[in-house]
C-alpha cells in the first residue's frame, strides 16, 4: 500500500460526500465500522460518555435513507456541504494485517438555504482491506469546538 | 413600552385556550420574562456531585443572570452571583473547576471568600475614610438569596416574592424521588458528558414540545420512521439493537399516547407517561433489579421501576426523564435563542448498561447531530418564522379543553390533552404578574 492510495482513499472519502453519492460513501465502512464524532477534547470512551456522534453501520443507514425521505422536513431545502482537506498523513501501518492509520485536517462548510456555518476538524481514519478492497474501520472527527453550543449539523463531516 | 408595568396587557396575552404571539417574539416580553417569572420561580442550578469539594464550583445561568455554584463548606452550597462588585468582571474563565479557598478577581485582585464576602483588596488603605465597607462594592460577590438543596439538586430563585420551594413544587417532586431511588443508594452523580444545543426559537417552544404527544408520529417519522424500515431489513434472528429500542417507541400510535396520560399538577408543572411511556420496554438490565430488591425489598422495588414518566416539565425551564435519568436544561438567551443543555446522571451502584443506554439515548435524541433533533428544530424554527405573520396573532393550545380545568388539581388527563399547555401557561401569568 503506497502512501498515494491511502491519500486517495482519504481524497475520495470527502468527494463523495460533497457530491452527496450518501450510499456510495456508506459502502466505504466495513461491516462493524463506526463513525465517531466525540463531544470532549481527548474523549477516549465512545460508550459511557455520550457524543455527538457514535454511529455503527445501521445508524449510519437511518442517516442516509432519512436524508432521501420525502417526510424529511429538515432536508427541505436540502442541505449541502464542502469539504477542504490537508493532505492526509499516514500515522500508522501495518503491512501485516493490512490496517492504517490516516490524520487530516480539514475544513467543513455545510450550508442549508440563507445560512452557512464553517467547522474545523481532524479526521482520523483506521483503514483496513477487507477482500482486496480498502475500508474504513473507523472515521473519528474531531471539531476543534466539540464542545461549544453547537446549531444542526445535518450531513457528514 | 407596550407591557412593562402594565399588568393588564401581560394577562390579555393568555386566554383559555390560545395565546397571544407576543409571548414567543417581542423582546420586551422576554426581557420580563427575565425580570419576574425567571425571578419569581425556583429555577435549576446543578447538581451537588458537580462541586464535590470544598473549592469546587460550576459556571451557569439563571435565566440569563450569570451566577456560580460553588462548595463553600463540606455540607454547604452556595450560588453566587458571578461579577466582581468591583467592576462587574466574571470571576470564572471555565464552565467548571476549582478555585482553592477563594475566588480571586483577574482584573485587580480582588479576592472573596466561598460565601462571597470579600476577603481582600491590593492597596485597601485607597479606601480609608470612605463609606466603601458599607457600599455595594464593600459587601462581596452577591449571593442568591434563596438556594434549596433538594436531594442534590440545586435550585435558586432570585426574588424575595414567589413561593417557598416545597410550595413551588409540591407533588411534582414524585418525578425527582423516583429517578433517585433507582439508584439502590437512593444516590445520583453528573456523568456521561453535556450536550448544548443552540436553538434558534422561543425557550416555551420547547417547553411545550415536551408534553406535546401528537407530535412524534408526524415530525419523527422521517428520523424515528426510517429507523423501523431500515431495521425491518436486518436479517432474521438479528438481536434489536439498543438504538432500535430508543428509536422505534417514537412513532407510537395515537392511541398509545392517549392512554399514557398526562398528570397535571400546580404551578406549572406536569408529566406525561402516567400508565407507561416510550421507556417501558427497554430491555432489563442484569443484576440490577437484584441490587435493587437487596436495597429496598422487592414490592418498593417493583414500584420504583414500574413508574414509567415520560416527560416532567418543572415549569418553566426544565424537563427530566426518570427512568433514564436525563435532564434537559432549556436556558433562554434572547426571544428567538434558546441554549438546550441535556445532562445525564450515573445511578450510584447501579450497572453501567443503564448509563451506556443513557448516554446513547442523549446522542441520538438531544445532540446538534440528532435526527431526532433536526426534526424538532425545524418546525420549532418555522413556528419562529410564521409568528411573524400578521394573518392570525394567536397560538391555538385548545385540545381537550374543559372550562373547570383551572380549579382542578393533581388530575391525570388523556394523553394527547394539552391541558399541560394550558397549565403552564396559567402559570406564566401567574409567576409573570407576581409582585406587579
């Protein structure tokens, strides 16, 4: 695995998200893959201290078909959202069981009708390959205000 | 100046059964808000395990007072107003912490004790020959006059007028006992993080919502709804996840919101949920009913844990839910900005899956990145934009409606009633027109 193909992973991660391909992204996860948006500075417990998000697979599949409902009245108007990534860097590999460890800084725009909020943020991606594909064990982000009174947040840093 | 002072205006806004929108949007009916019913009411501090020790102290709001819960001995709480009498500079930088035996002013050094009183000024001989020990400035931080400490919950009221707090209360403290006993050490703490919410509407919008039951099968369906269909897929045998325990009882018929009930009780306050709620059904807990068999026998514990509240509104800015102990803090910042603060608490002794579902509940219902969130401030933010419409100035809160509500009490009504509405709002005017 060369540091390229892990960058472009990371690259194409955020593509599909600006360009809302939701269902494609959700196939990015592994099957017991979780998406973590912790709510304290350093959270290390995803389970007994709540977050903003801590989403398996099935949560992850409510958010993306809810986005799509015809009842979904927060989507209406839908929202949108842009991502500007530093280039990811490569923390840990290990060749051996074919998992990495990626760390980006980022920038997150999400606008919905007259209003648009920026966040920033550091995404921590655990890779893996799983049937000669590369997944996503783990997505952690990290918003440098996790912990300020935050508005909606309705799409996917 | 359309209502200062002028008492007759205020309760014209409150009719049976509708409410004037003035009460959602002026600014100056906020500004009174503040100044008599977040004054006039016993208002939510926090709770003691959140200043264990002597020195310890928490930053927060009542109404929009700024003020700080501090432990000034080990079996007292204070709440002090949070300005230097100085030059009215905020004594804490961090929400929460310790301050050692004083609080010590980062602008001139001054330094108060934990009661308040002041403990020293650099250079005092400035002051000799003054009337400065007399004055404001020479009297300390100022504290909250009333200060109850209700099984560890801390309330203060501001004004001298108003209720003492077990009259403010009354019956309505059935919901506190109850989320305490669950703990076989009759016992809570703070734990699990805080979720802080900011809300573009009204803080009654969301006051409301809470007993508001013909709202979840409509406005939750697209987050609620979608959670059955996509569970609908799992394959056969798959165990029903947690989250699909918390998700799935939203998008409850009519019918069992209208047999849950709905206790009305005085001053505001009241609670959905009286035969069972959206909480009945979560999946035991190992080992805990024995805990709590072994702490209070087992009859007082089937009656502990056979209470199912759903939502206790403690008029006007707190909801709590007993059964997964999670209380929703709705702190008003202006007519259309509301600051939601969702705590959750650790039942002492009691097994780490009731707070791992606690804390799983809060994310996935009270966080900025809540489905379930979204929805509600959606439409609680439309209400904010439609107010503005001169095409109709009233709020309607008619549903089930019978004119001898007022002088009934402690009653259980249907479910889907907004007698609770109507409820709080009696004592909006009540609390509002206090002392005028």
């Amino acid at each position: 695995m060369t540091d390229q193909q892990l960058i472009d992973f990371v690259v194409r991660e955020a593509r599909l998200l600006d360009q809302q391909h939701f269902d494609d992204w959700l196939d990015l996860f592994t099957e017991d893959g979780h998406y973590w948006m912790p709510v304290e500075w350093g959270q290390t417990d995803p389970r007994l201290t709540t977050s903003l998000m801590y989403e398996d697979k099935l949560l992850l599949r409510i958010r993306v078909d809810r986005l799509k409902g015809r009842q979904t009245y927060s989507q209406s108007p839908k929202s949108r959202c842009h991502h500007v990534l530093q280039t990811p860097q490569i923390d840990q590999r290990d060749e051996e069981g074919k998992c990495y460890v990626t760390w980006t800084p980022m920038h997150y725009v999400e606008s919905r009708a007259d209003r648009q909020t920026l966040y920033a943020a550091w995404a921590t991606h655990h890779l893996a390959m799983v049937d000669d594909a590369l997944k996503i064990r783990l997505k952690r982000v990290d918003l440098v205000n996790c912990d300020a009174a935050l508005g909606s947040i309705q799409l996917f840093v | 100046m359309k209502y200062r002072g002028n008492r007759q205006a205020i309760t014209a806004l409150v009719r049976e059964t509708e409410v004037h929108r003035d009460v959602y949007i002026d600014p100056e009916m906020f500004q009174l808000e503040m100044e008599h019913l977040f004054a006039n009411t016993w208002i939510y501090v926090g709770h003691e395990s959140q200043v264990k020790k002597v020195g310890d102290f928490y930053a927060t709001t009542i109404g929009t007072q700024p003020v700080i819960m501090v432990r000034d001995t080990p079996n007292s709480i204070k709440v002090l107003h949070n300005r230097c009498p100085h030059k009215g500079t905020r004594l804490t930088g961090d929400a929460c912490g310790h301050t050692g035996r004083f609080f010590r002013c980062p602008y001139h050094a001054w330094t108060f004790r934990l009661d308040g009183s002041l403990a020293g000024v650099p250079l005092k001989s400035g002051y000799d020959n003054t009337t400065f020990a007399e004055g404001h400035a020479g009297s300390g931080m100022t504290p909250v006059r009333h200060v109850h400490n209700y099984r560890g919950f801390v309330f203060g009221k501001l004004n001298d007028v108003g209720p003492g707090f077990q009259e403010f209360f009354g019956e309505a403290l059935s919901s506190l006992d109850n989320m305490i006993d669950r703990s076989p050490v009759g016992k809570l703490e703070v734990a699990g993080g805080v979720l802080r919410y900011m809300h573009d509407c009204n803080w009654k919008m969301l006051v409301e919502n809470q007993t508001d039951t013909c709202h979840p099968m409509i406005a939750h369906q697209s987050s609620a709804g979608t959670a059955i269909e996509v569970w609908k897929n799992a394959p056969p045998g798959t165990k029903k996840p947690m989250a699909v325990e918390i998700y799935a009882p939203f998008m409850s018929s009519y019918e069992f919101y209208q047999s849950m009930g709905i206790r009305i009780w005085d001053n505001g306050h009241g609670h959905t949920g009286v035969s069972h709620s959206i909480h009945s059904d979560y999946s035991a807990a190992p080992g805990y009913f024995e805990q709590m068999t072994a702490a209070y026998g087992e009859a007082r514990a089937k009656a502990i844990l056979d209470e199912n509240r759903h939502n206790t509104v403690y008029f006007p800015n707190v909801m709590l839910k007993g059964p997964i102990q999670l209380l929703r803090l709705f702190k008003p910042i202006a007519a259309n900005k509301t600051l939601v603060e969702s705590w959750t608490f650790r039942l002492v002794g009691a097994p780490d899956m009731l707070l791992e579902r606690t804390v799983m509940y809060n994310r996935l219902i009270n966080a900025p990145t809540s489905v379930v969130g979204h929805d509600d401030l959606e439409v609680y933010e439309r209400a904010q934009a439609g107010l503005a419409s001169d095409g109709n100035e009233w709020v309607n809160l008619q549903r089930l409606y019978s004119a001898n509500e007022p002088e009934q009490r402690n009653v259980v009504a249907d479910g889907t009633s907004e007698w609770q509405m109507r409820n709080q709002f009696r004592a909006w005017t009540k609390f509002m027109t206090m002392g005028l």
